[in-house]
C-alpha cells in the first residue's frame, strides 16, 4: 500500500484558477547513487527509476513536456527496508521515494519535495516485488506533490481556509504558501497552527509567520518561546526580532540581561542590535 493521496490529477485539475497555466514537466532525472544493492539486483538501473517517476508524475495529473510553467523532476531512492513475514507468511518489501519539482530556469516558484513509502510482498518474487514497491512510493510522492501544486493554484482566500483542513498535509501546504505570499491576512490562522498537532505544521507556521514579518505574530511567538527550552528560545530570537516592534524589542531587552544560557543571551544581543540599526535607518529615510 503506498502513503499518498487518491486522484493527484483531479486536484490539480480542480484547484487552478481560471488564467494559471499548468504544470509541466520537462526533465526527470535519477539522483546519483540512488539505487541500493537490493534494487540493482532486481534490475533496477536509473531509466527504470526515472521511468517509474515519469508514470507516477503522469498519473497524478502533471503534463509532461513542453509548457509555460516548466519544471525539472528529481528522483532519489531514500530508504529500503525488508521486513519477515508473520510464521507462516510473506515477506514483503518496502521502499521510499523522494520526488522533488524544481521550476526551470527563468522560472518563478519554489522547489517542493515529497517522500512516500510503497511496499509489496515477496510472493511473486524478488525482482517485481521492489519494482511493485518503487511503482507504490514513487505515485504517493507523486499524488503528494499534485497537492502542493493544487495548493500553489489557490486564492489566498482559500489558501487561509485550508490552514484548518483536517488533513495535515493539506495544511502542511497551505502553511507553506502563506508564507511564500506574505500573507497578513493568514496570521491569525498560522498562529493558531502554532499548537498544530503535526509537529511539522507547526515548526512550517514559525517560519511563515517570520517570512511575513506581521507585529500580531510577537506575542504568540513570545509565548511559545517561553514555552521551550533554550533551543527553542534561540531558534525564535531572530525571527521575534526580525519581525520588530516595541514588544519584540522589549522581549529581547528581557533575554539579553537575564536568560540563564549564555548561547540566548549572545542571540538576543545580536538581533536587538539589528533591530536598532534596521529603526534608526528607517528613522533617516523618513526624515529626507
């Protein structure tokens, strides 16, 4: 069974906004060394890899070829695994795949990866039990990655909706978006992603709420520092300071003079300084 998401090309299809050219892919190529022991002993060599990408891509609904929106495909083999069948059972194997879209040259737009697991058992064999495997992983990366991109289509209207889907990787995504947009109207909805209860969504929310720059942010990210331990505390310190603000400012004041970790205190510093020299320049180009 493959960890993905059913009918990749339906959601693509149905997300764009009427004017938003499609995806397409122009180039798929293996990562070096992507193929383990295991794999090149079933026969697997890169063409079958790219090939299986090639499939996978398709079959999730991006267009392959040519087109206004080009993209390169990359495709790496990142775990295998064999796991012993129950006494009396099948053996099966397992095998993840990560897919990555990076726009092509010229092109804007980020680069999105996605990683799933396909597994099949050993019944009919060795070699077409990895390539069933490789098959599984390649189209739930695949089917991850049509959501990505259904998600990059959105409005941003829609886009500060799905930031409380049920599914975390719907909101996984819709996070990432916000955050390439800057978008303020999305900061109440990524502060309350903050206490997500995908670990991953949340650390995602930071980093967007830090790419928006939004004074709304400070306190909860304040919050949330104190919450944490000193790794947590000077992973906030420069994004509560590049943010900015007399809140921001006055926290930082607070770690800098007190904080027990020398590490926090010397981070506080550091963005306290930046944070001055940032107003006091903003202060000489108001007064030309």
């Amino acid at each position: 069974m493959a960890v993905g998401i059913a009918a990749g090309a339906l959601l693509v299809a149905a997300a764009c906004r009427p004017g938003t050219p499609p995806l397409h892919v122009v180039s798929i190529r293996a990562e070096p060394g992507a193929l383990a022991g295991p794999l090149v002993e079933a026969g697997l060599d890169p063409a079958a890899l790219e090939s299986a990408a090639r499939d996978a891509l398709a079959g999730a609904g991006f267009r392959l070829g040519e087109g206004k929106r080009p993209h390169q495909a990359r495709v790496d083999v990142v775990g295998i695994r064999f796991v012993p069948g129950p006494p009396g059972g099948v053996a099966r194997v397992e095998t993840a795949v990560q897919l990555e879209l990076v726009p092509a040259e010229g092109t804007e737009g980020t680069a999105v990866r996605e990683t799933a697991t396909g597994a099949a058992t050993l019944a009919a064999g060795p070699a077409d039990a990895w390539r069933a495997a490789l098959a599984l992983a390649a189209r739930g990366a695949a089917d991850a990655l049509a959501l990505a991109s259904a998600e990059d289509a959105k409005s941003t209207a829609a886009v500060v909706r799905d930031l409380g889907a049920d599914d975390a990787r719907v909101r996984r995504h819709a996070v990432r978006v916000a955050g390439e947009r800057r978008a303020r109207e999305a900061v109440p909805a990524l502060v309350e992603r903050l206490r997500d209860p995908e670990p991953e969504v949340a650390h995602l929310a930071v980093g967007a709420l830090g790419q928006i720059r939004d004074p709304r942010a400070v306190a909860p990210l304040i919050d949330l520092s104190q919450r944490g331990d000193g790794g947590m505390a000077l992973a906030l310190v420069r994004i509560i300071g590049d943010i900015g603000g007399p809140e921001a400012e006055g926290y930082l004041l607070t770690l800098e003079a007190g904080h027990p970790e020398p590490r926090v205190r010397a981070a506080a510093r550091a963005a306290l300084a930046e944070l001055r020299a940032r107003d006091a320049e903003a202060g000489r180009v108001a007064g030309k």
